[in-house]
C-alpha cells in the first residue's frame, strides 16, 4: 500500500507582491512519478524550488515524509531535505570525471562505499563505458544521465526533474524520457517533473498537474486529462481537438451535427443555471473521435493535411462549415480539397457551456 511522501498544504509564493504560486496543494504517495505541467509562467518551477528549499513559502506548509519543511517564516535547508535534484542545464562539474561528478555528492560515505554506488549507478543510467571520460566528452543525452546517477545515488526521498530535456532534440527527448520513467521505477524512486511539454509528461508520469495562473486546474492521470478535462483550459492544452456545436438531448446525451453523442454535462452557464435540455453547449471533439471511412455517406473536405509518418493529421470542413481534426492512417493519402467519408466514433466525450460574450 503506498503511503504519503509529499504533502503541499496551500502554499503561496510571490515576487514583488506579484503572486506566482496561488493555494495550491497537493500529495506523492511514495514510489509515485508526479508532474506539474503547463506553460511559461505558470509557476511550476517556483513550485519545484519550494519543494527543494530553494524558495520559501509565504503561506501553507510543505511536509515530506509528515515532517514540516517549509512553512511562513520557516525553510529547512535544503541539504536537509533528502531530496535530489536535476537542472535543466545538467550542472556537471566539467573538470570531474563522470565517475566523480556522481561521487561528489556521497561525502557521508566511504571511498570504497561510494566507489561502489558510483559503479551501481553507471550501470543503472547504462553508462559504465564512460566512467572515466568527461562531460565534454559525452553528448546532451548520456551528460543528462549522468547528472541523473549523480541525483540517485545518495536515495533521496524524492527526485525533483526540472525541464530535463529541454535542451535535447526531439527524437533524443522521447526515447530518454522512456528510458528515465524505467530507471526511476526500477530504483522505486519518488519523483516530481516539470515540463511544458505533455508528451514528456505522459510518457514518465503516473500523475499530473495541469497549472494555470499558479494553479493546479486538474490532478489527474494522463488518460483523464486526454479524455475527461474539467476546463475548458485543460481541454485545450492538452492534446488536439476542437469544440463542435451541440444540443443538449437529456443529461447524458446530445447531438452536433456528426451524430448523438453520450456526454459529461457537468459545468454550469455564467448565470449559475445548469444546462437543461435544448440548450447549446460546445462538445470537445479529438482527432481519434473522428474516423475516415470510405463507406460512409457523410463527407468532409480536407483542408490541411500533416503528415506524421504511420497517421496524417486531417484538418476537414465538415458539412455544415466547422471545422475539425481526423488522425487517419497515412496509407489513407487525400489531396487537399477532396471530399473523404468520416463517422463519429467517440463512446464518451465532454460538453462545455457556450462561452458567453
């Protein structure tokens, strides 16, 4: 059974009186991955520098493994945290070698103790080969692993992952991000990530936190924030999709022009009142919602078209003037301004109240 590792009670931070952190809380339970995701500005690193002491708290508390950390007017040191921490920018010592940079954090320990976690290590991240090369000498993937055996190796309570790959290139990012979520899981490590990119939040994360404003708008897992979002901000950062027209039928069922959908009714209009039936609401549509089918009668025109190697990214006017997004196949191959056939293939989707102006 897990047990908590991490508790943040309401915590608030500011610079200048400018607030960046508002009442955010949240909980890790132990050997749990974690991630705050959202865009520049949001204050996810803030949050990350509190957790690691490098930031005090203006109100709440932070409490690791029930232990008060952080709270007004109280910071513990982060060195006495037990907690790891990896940069953005790797910060290796360039004149160490990579042997030393991961021992340089074990001063607690022995030479032959460390000497040997050091080798534990190099061969956890897969970089036994390198132990006496440089970080000059390595590329921007194999010095982020490095830089992740150095974090590892004291076992701290919790890992702390601060936009990791942003200096990587696209294909290197993926597969490391796999790569990471393993290593962290086979050392039954509690970690935090903070990313702006979902991708890298959904490839090692077992929960994320959507921020906004210095919020988190949504706790959840990858596959509820893909397919059930709470806000309309949610719906919109993560994934692709686009928000039809709809009528509401009853309270779990209404239609847009593609056909009668079951949906998740649960927001109110601007008034307080809750939709009713009859009432117009915006319906998140993905791309994999939307199926190509050379049988169907119903046709859409394409309009744009990416292609992505095994699926092409159809952008289609849809018989009444919206637009919408189809993830089709790529041997599936249509011209712009062909008329394809689609049906609607969505067990389960969201429904917002319109946007009033």
């Amino acid at each position: 059974m897990n047990t908590l590792l991490l508790e943040i009670k309401k915590i608030n931070q500011s610079y200048d009186k400018q607030i960046v952190v508002s009442n955010l809380s949240l909980e890790l339970n132990k050997g749990v991955i974690g991630c705050l995701l959202g865009p520049s500005g949001c204050g996810k690193t803030t949050v990350l520098r509190c957790i690691a002491g490098f930031e005090p708290v203006v109100a709440g508390e932070i409490l690791l493994n029930g232990v008060k950390v952080s709270s007004s007017g109280f910071s513990l040191r982060p060195e006495q945290r037990q907690i790891g921490m990896v940069f953005q920018d790797y910060a290796l010592f360039p004149h160490l070698t990579v042997t030393s940079n991961i021992i340089f954090g074990l001063h607690r320990m022995s030479h032959v103790e460390s000497s040997r976690r050091a080798i534990e290590m190099l061969e956890t991240v897969g970089l036994t080969d390198a132990a006496n090369k440089y970080p000059h000498e390595l590329s921007g993937g194999q010095q982020q692993r490095v830089a992740l055996a150095r974090a590892l190796a004291p076992r701290p309570d919790l890992l702390l992952l601060d936009e990791p790959f942003s200096n990587l290139d696209v294909n290197l990012r993926e597969r490391l991000s796999l790569e990471i979520r393993d290593i962290l899981k086979s050392q039954g490590t509690t970690a935090i990530l903070v990313t702006h990119d979902q991708n890298e939040a959904f490839a090692i994360a077992d929960e994320i936190g959507v921020m906004q404003h210095g919020k988190i708008m949504q706790w959840d897992t990858a596959y509820n924030l893909y397919h059930c979002p709470t806000s309309r901000f949610v719906a919109n950062f993560v994934g692709q999709g686009v928000f039809l027209v709809g009528e509401i039928l009853d309270s779990s069922h209404v239609e847009i022009e593609l056909g009668i959908l079951e949906v998740d009714i649960s927001h109110q209009h601007a008034s307080g009142k809750e939709s009713g039936k009859g009432c117009k609401v915006d319906v998140l549509v993905r791309p994999d919602d939307i199926v190509h089918d050379d049988e169907s009668s119903l046709k859409a025109q394409v309009l744009h078209k990416a292609f992505r190697g095994a699926e092409i990214l159809y952008t289609l006017r849809l018989p009444g003037g919206s637009t919408a997004l189809s993830l089709v196949p790529s041997h599936h191959n249509h011209a712009i301004g062909e008329n394809i056939g689609i049906k609607l293939e969505a067990d389960h989707v969201v429904a917002f109240n319109q946007i009033t102006q």
